[in-house]
C-alpha cells in the first residue's frame, strides 16, 4: 500500500524512484552540509548521537574538514590539501585520469 502511494508522489513530483529510506540519507546530507549541530541531526533524524555519528561518521568528518579548510583559507597563510570530497567537487580527480 505504502509503495503504491510513495510511487505515486514521486511521480507527481517528478522526481526519479528511489527507496524512501534514500531520504533519510538525503535529509541527514543536508543538515550536515548547512553545518547543523550532529546533536540536534540526530534528534531531528530519530537516532541518538551514537548511532548519527556511526551512520554518518564519514559525511561528519567531510563537512569538518571542510570548515577547517576554509578557514586556512581564510587566513591567507596556506593553500590546505583537498580532501577526496574537494578532488571531486572540483573535478580534479577527472583531470588526474585524463593525464594518466
């Protein structure tokens, strides 16, 4: 009943199917990516703290380390390494292949 009824929502929204349980991920993408506390994700996610950090220990490591970047930057004393995420945000890894 309930996959009938999701089917039909995405449709409508015209959005491509996936498992509504791919939200989940989605919204927890989100929170981290706007910088919102990991203790309230958790607490708007459903889990606690222990399970949010384990679900999405790595995503938490991203957006620190991200943060952290930006903010050498910021200081004008040094260019960071990129980390796997910037590569691939900026398509470096893509430059990389196409040399080899």
């Amino acid at each position: 009943m309930f996959n009938g009824e999701w089917k039909e929502a995405l449709a409508r929204a015209k959005v491509r199917y996936r498992i509504p349980y791919t939200c989940r991920h989605t919204r927890a993408s989100e929170l981290l990516t706007a910088g919102i506390d990991s203790a309230y994700a958790a607490k708007q996610m459903g889990h606690t703290l222990e399970m949010f950090h384990r679900t999405y220990a790595e995503g938490i490591d991203e957006m620190r380390g991200a943060a952290q970047r930006e903010k050498i930057r910021a200081l004008g004393h040094e260019k960071p390494p990129l980390s796997q995420l910037d590569r691939n945000w900026t398509g470096e890894n893509f430059e990389e292949k196409k040399r080899a």
